[in-house]
C-alpha cells in the first residue's frame, strides 16, 4: 500500500472514530442532564404538596378547638310586645339575632320582620362603620314575592328605628365579640410559640410525597429559621457542603411561622438518577471500546502485513541469492568435470564432485530449515523426545561448525561442566539448535569468530550458554530477533547470509521442550544466548 494512501486511512479512520465518541459523549450528557431536571421538578412539587399536608395537619387542632367544640352564635328571647311605633308600624312577629362570621372576620346583626300571615320576609343588617356611628342597612328593597300583593310590605332604608334596648343589646354583644377575637389571636400566637416540630411527622409526610413521585431513596432534611438549624433528622443537623439541597417554607400560609424554611438533600441522588441510564452508558462505552480495538487492531494488522511483506521481500532476495551460489557453484563444477582437460585427471574430477556434494548438502540444509518452519505452523513439529546426552549432542554441532570457524580463522571455547547432562528432547532439532546459535554468533562477528560455549547443571535441567564478542544488538533489535524472517540489518541488501528463520526456528524447538531462552546484548560488544532445558517435560 502506498505510504501516503495509509496515512489518509488512518487519519479518516481516526476522524471517524473522534465523531462517533463526541457523538455519543453529547448524547449522554444531554440525556443525564434531562434525568436531572425531571428529578429536581418531581423533588419540588413533592416538597410543595408536603408542605401543605403539613400545613393543614397543623391548622386542624386549632380549627377543632375554637369553632368547633364552642358555639360562637347567639340567640336572644323573643323581644316583649312593642311600643306603638314612632316612623311606621308592620303589624306582624320581630325576631333578632346576631350573627359572626369568623372566616370573613366581621360580626353582623340581623332583624327580621314577619307579616302576620308568615306569607312575607323583610330582614335588616346591622354593621359597624366606627365605635361611634351605627347604621341600618336593608337589601335594598328587599321584597318577597306573595300571592296576595296587597300584604306586601316594603320597608326602604332608615324608614325605622331599633329599640333602644335591643340597640344597646347588640352593642354589648359586639364588644363580647370583639375581646374574644383579640384572645384567639393571642392565644393562637402563643400555641404557636409553644408547639414543638414534630420531626418524625415530618420525615414521614416527606417519605409518602417522595415516594408518590417515584423518588423510593434515602434523604435527610433540617428545619432553619433565619439561617440558623432548629431540627432535622441528621445527627448533627449539619448538611454536607457539597450535598444539593431542596428548600421550601415549611408552613408557607402561618403568618406566625413564615421563617421556617425545610431543606431536603439526598445522598444517592446521582447513582438513583444515573442507575437508568447505566446500562446505556455500559452499551455505549462497550461499542466505543469495540470500535476503538477493532481500529487499532486494524492499523495494526496493517503495519504487520507491511512489515511481513518487507521481511518476505528480504526473504526471496536472501533465499534467491543462497541458493544462486550453490547452483552456480555446482553448475561450474559440473562444466569442468564434463571438460576432456580434467575427465582425465581424477584428483581434479573427486575435487569438483566434493565441490558437488557440499553445495547440494548446504542448499538441502536450507530447504530443510524452510520445511521444519512449515511443518510447524502445520502440526506444531514432528519431535520424537528421548533420553539424550546433551554434550554429545553439542560436539556434534561444534563439529558441523568448525570449519566455518577455521575458515575466518576463529576460535570456539567449550566448557561442558553439567554433572547431569541427560536431558529429555529431540536430538536432531536440539543439535539444529546449538548449531544455528554458533552459526549466528560467526555470521554476526565483525573480524575473527570468538564463541564460548559453556554448560552448568541447575535445578531441574541444564543452562546452556552461548556467547559472542561480535556486533551486539540494541534493544529494539533485541525485541524481533525471535520473529520469522527478521533479520539484522533488514533490506536487501545481502551483506548476512541466512533467510531469518534461525532464531525463529530455536525458539519454537526451545518452547516445544518446555524450556525458555533469553538474550543479553549490547550494540559493539555482543551477545550472549542462554538456554535452559529440563531433563523432563514435566519439569519444565
């Protein structure tokens, strides 16, 4: 893929990615700020609703006590049989009473006249203009219709005059009236006063009201008066100071008792508003982590197929140029024992066909490497595990190195000082592996080879250890040795003879022993593999 077509992907892929979490970020935002606002709309009209049952439980004693259990109405006898009249006369029956109104705060007197057939109403009203100045008011004209008109009465206003005694009467009784108004406002004041909050009353009217709009939490509230805290249900009385708090007039309609003021808070408010939208905030923060790892795992099979075709690139340049040697080697070897000059000569003739032999035995090394990877991706390998000893096995593979060795004018110490060199393994693929680490210690040294080989006995198994004083590696190198096809320096440039599957194939040999390898390197002072392998699979 083309570098800059890879990196507009990524970008727009990255840009996607962006839209859709501000997408849903702003989504969830407004939606947990909707979930806020219906929570603190249903709090108030609860708290409104609690305050006025509360209003009214309170307003019920007084109520019962002073209009009920007591009659405020009175009745006088019946007047004694009036004087002749001064203005008029209404020959007919007078009764009077008085009258009070303690919603509408005002004390009437009421006469009525009845005609003597009981066929005809008229009725006055006495109300107070001052303490000085009484006035008789009648409705209007008031007339009741009578099938006989001509026992209608009318009576128009000041066209009579009260007794003097019922006058004085009715004067009396509304000064009674009056102190006993002034008494019911002191007395109630005082009850007021007096009357302590009921605090589990309270708790309870709120509990019923929150629960009626769906609020079934915890929450705790004070009563204040002008700032101060005069009860509640915690046990301090004190509301935290980052706890949100709900506040309404506790008794909103007492003139006494208008300072008192209920504050509510809940201390799951945000677990009880948000334990809805959970689920939702799970989904969406699950798909985001899906989209988020589906695209990052994309860049990265991307980069790996980029990086794979690069080492598979090196791979054919590096297996085209191993195995062109050998087959030019054989080819020219072939024309001159084919030659009349040297058919002739069998020194010359043995020489070539030796020349022969040893490139068809390294180009068949090579193939085999390639087809030992195979095998394993196939069927995990084919090892047959046995009891071998490893030091044999290791001279073997020093042996098939030797001449490399020699060849660079090198040199290769060994120290086999394992007191128990019988281990469990493969014996072909464990000797592959020695030899492909000495190999890969004469490739990557500089000038002359310098290997130490080396063996020690440790707890369930041997160490096996081999080091170079060749170029090193640094740590990004380090961590791709063991890849397929790495090698060091990549490109194709072939400067390092191999395909990249040495180490590759040491680590899968190492890790089907149930053993572990590890590598300690330094750029320019060079390498050191160590082995262990346990003398059993178990043990591994």
């Amino acid at each position: 893929m083309n570098k800059k077509r890879f990196i507009g992907l990524v970008v727009l892929m990255g840009i996607s990615l962006l839209g859709i979490v501000a997408v849903q970020y702003y989504w969830f935002h407004s939606a947990a700020k909707v979930r806020n606002e219906l929570f603190d709309r249903s709090v108030n009209e609860a708290l409104t609703s609690a305050s006025k049952r509360l209003q009214t439980m309170q307003d019920y004693p007084i109520v019962n006590q002073y209009f009920f259990n007591d009659s405020l109405q009175w009745t006088p006898d019946p007047p004694p049989p009036p004087p002749p009249p001064v203005k008029f006369h209404v020959q007919g029956t007078t009764s009077y009473r008085i009258k009070v109104n303690p919603k509408m705060n005002k004390i009437e007197n009421e006469i009525q006249v009845f005609t003597s057939k009981r066929d005809s109403i008229i009725t006055l009203h006495k109300t107070h203009v001052n303490d000085s100045l009484i006035q008789f008011i009648t409705q209007k004209q008031l007339k009741k219709s009578i099938q006989d008109s001509n026992l209608a009465r009318i009576i128009v206003k000041d066209s009579m005059v009260l007794l003097p005694e019922f006058e004085k009467r009715i004067e009396d009784k509304a000064k009674q009236l009056k102190n006993l108004a002034k008494q019911m406002v002191v007395e109630i004041k005082d009850w007021h006063a007096g009357r302590d909050l009921d605090m589990k009353q309270i708790h309870h009217v709120l509990k019923e009201e929150f629960e009626r709009k769906d609020i079934p939490i915890d929450f705790h509230f004070v009563v204040m008066a002008n700032d101060s805290v005069i009860g509640g249900d915690l046990p301090e009385n004190v509301i935290p100071e980052n706890a949100q708090t709900y506040q309404t007039g506790l008794f909103p309609y007492d003139v006494f008792r208008q300072n008192l003021k209920l504050n509510v808070f809940f201390p799951d408010k945000d677990s009880f508003v948000g334990r809805n939208m959970f689920w939702l905030l799970g989904l969406s923060l699950l798909f985001t982590i899906v989209i988020l790892l589906t695209f990052t795992l994309s860049i990265l099979f991307i980069l790996r197929q980029k990086k794979i075709s690069e080492m598979k690139s090196d791979f054919i340049n590096n297996m085209t140029h191993e195995f062109k040697t050998p087959i030019a080697t054989i080819g020219v070897a072939a024309d001159s024992i084919v030659n009349e000059k040297v058919i002739s000569e069998e020194e010359k003739v043995r020489y070539f066909a030796g020349m022969i032999k040893k490139e068809n035995r390294r180009m068949n090394s090579q193939v085999e490497k390639i087809l030992q990877i195979a095998r394993m991706d196939r069927n995990n390998g084919d090892y047959h595990f046995e009891a071998v000893n490893a030091h044999e096995l290791i001279e073997k593979a020093i042996q098939s190195i030797s001449l490399q060795i020699e060849k660079r004018k090198g040199q290769i110490d060994t120290y086999l000082e394992a007191s128990n060199p019988v281990v469990m393994t493969d014996a072909t693929h464990f000797t592959n592996v020695i030899y492909n680490l000495l190999d890969n210690a004469v490739k990557y040294s500089a000038d002359k080879p310098e290997i130490v080989l080396r063996t020690s006995s440790v707890s369930k198994g041997i160490s096996i250890t081999v080091e170079d004083h060749g170029i090193g590696m640094n740590r990004a190198v380090q961590a791709k040795i063991f890849e397929r096809f790495y090698r060091q320096p990549t490109g194709n440039i072939h400067n390092t003879k191999g395909f990249g599957l040495g180490l590759s194939y040491v680590k899968a040999v190492i890790d089907a022993n149930k053993g572990t390898i590890t590598v300690h390197s330094e750029a320019g002072k060079g390498s050191r593999f160590v082995i262990f392998i346990p003398y059993t699979l178990e043990n591994g």
